[in-house]
C-alpha cells in the first residue's frame, strides 16, 4: 500500500513569503476505507498561510487516487 504524508505550510523561511507555520501528520498506509485525521494547529501561528494542505503518497511508481472530503480549518 502507498504511504500517505499531509500537512499545512511548505514554504520556509529562505521563501520571500513563508508559511507562518509548517506542521506534517506522521505517514500512514493508505486503505480503501474512509479514515479520519487530524492535524493539531491549537496555539500555532496561522496568520501567513501560503499553502494551506500539503499532501504526499509515495510506495508506487504508477498515479494514485487519493480522495480527500471535508478538509477544514477550526479555531
């Protein structure tokens, strides 16, 4: 199965406009059932969000479809 990583902010601090926050979930195994994740973000500077959802799946050298639902920000 393919190994899935997702995060918010992927422009550093060598960026002429960084992301204010660069946070990654631990990878895990992508199934066929529906899982839910969740990124903490509480207390964390989100005022300059550049890129807002990273995601990357590597462990196959062929496309992957990966289907995201409901993917939001709360305070």
């Amino acid at each position: 199965m393919e190994l899935s990583e997702w995060g918010i902010g992927l422009l550093g601090d060598d960026a002429a406009y960084p992301d204010s926050v660069n946070r990654r979930h631990k990878p895990v195994r992508l199934t066929s059932d529906w899982q839910r994740y969740e990124i903490p973000l509480r207390g964390k500077d989100l005022t300059t969000i550049k890129t807002p959802f990273v995601i990357t799946v590597t462990g196959r050298s062929t496309p992957v479809t990966v289907y995201l639902d409901n993917i939001r920000f709360v305070r």
